[in-house]
C-alpha cells in the first residue's frame, strides 16, 4: 500500500483544515495517509510520498516547519515531495503568488530539496483565531477579514500532486463533503 505523509505547521488551525483535506484526495487513490503537525509527525523513511505546508507570518513559514524540512532534509530528497503554503497576502494581492512561493526557495535551495509542486492557497482572517498582536497588525495593515479558503482550487492542486506522484490517474476526483465549498 503507498503511504503519503502531510505535514503542516498552523497557529490558527487554517493550514490544518486544508492538509486534511489534501490528506483525503491523497486517501482516494487507496494510499494510506497521515496527516500530522511537525511536533507529531514521525520520521517520514516510511512513506513514500511527502507534502509539507505552513501558515505564513511576516512572509515566513512557521519554524516547527522550516525545522521539520531541516532535519529530515536528507530523507526528502530521495522521495516525492511537495510544497504549500497558506497564507492572506493573495487577498489583496492574487498576483504575488510567485513572491509568496518564493519565500521558502532559499531554504529549500540550501537544503538541496527539488519539490514536484508548491501550492500557495488563501487561508482565514478571523482576528479570533489569532493572537491580540497578529489582530492588531492585520487591522493595521488594512487585511480583511473573512474565511477565503478555496476549496476547488485546494481540491484542483491536490489531484494534480496526487497525479505528479502517480498515486492516481487523471479521473480521480473528491466529492465536497458538508461544509466544503
């Protein structure tokens, strides 16, 4: 059986409601899948298929993350590998999805990681999810507020991925469950 790991680093729980819903496209191809945070996830030798993502603060993937790719960096390399980051910027600014892919590359570069794919999706602005600080700095900043998670789209890139590692043929499709859009 192929085994898929999705790992994900939140502060919100954002980017752990879309690894799940990655981990469940990567689940319809009959792969066994685990979709864990960087503080859980175990040693990926194991798998045979990996997807990373984080939250972004400050143009930053979250250190749990960076951290995890780090240290099982040699691991990575010889495995299917994609990328996706979550984050608000895209809201007022759809065309800086290459800048926000780029935020990561100098890591990725440095440690020699050569990903299939690196997905970047909207996430939420809901201040309760949120410290008083990062709040204040997206009211600041004039973000808005709101839940912009695509759904299709997290769903478009995810069979996509799912392709590019060969765990499913070009049909596959997932069926929106309650409360996916």
């Amino acid at each position: 059986m192929k085994k898929v790991l999705v790992v994900y680093a939140t502060k919100s729980g954002c980017t752990q409601s879309i690894a799940e819903r990655i981990g469940a496209v990567m689940a319809q191809s009959g792969a066994q899948v685990d979709v864990l945070s960087p503080e859980k996830a175990v040693d990926p030798s194991g798998y045979g298929y990996i997807l990373v993502g984080s939250g972004i603060r400050i143009a930053q993937w979250h250190r749990s993350a960076t951290a995890w790719l780090t240290t099982h960096a040699e691991i990575l390399r010889s495995k299917p590998l994609a990328l996706f980051s979550v984050c608000l910027t895209l809201v007022k600014h759809p065309e800086q999805a290459e800048e926000v892919r780029s935020w990561i590359h100098p890591l990725v570069a440095e440690l020699g990681l050569e990903p299939l794919n690196h997905g970047v999706f909207l996430g939420w602005g809901m201040p309760e999810k949120f410290s008083l600080v990062e709040s204040t700095l997206m009211w600041a900043h004039g973000d808005r507020c709101g839940d912009f998670r695509d759904w299709a789209a997290i769903n478009e890139w995810s069979h996509l991925v799912a392709r590019e590692m060969a765990l499913m043929g070009p049909t596959n499709e997932i069926a929106d469950g309650p409360g996916h859009h």
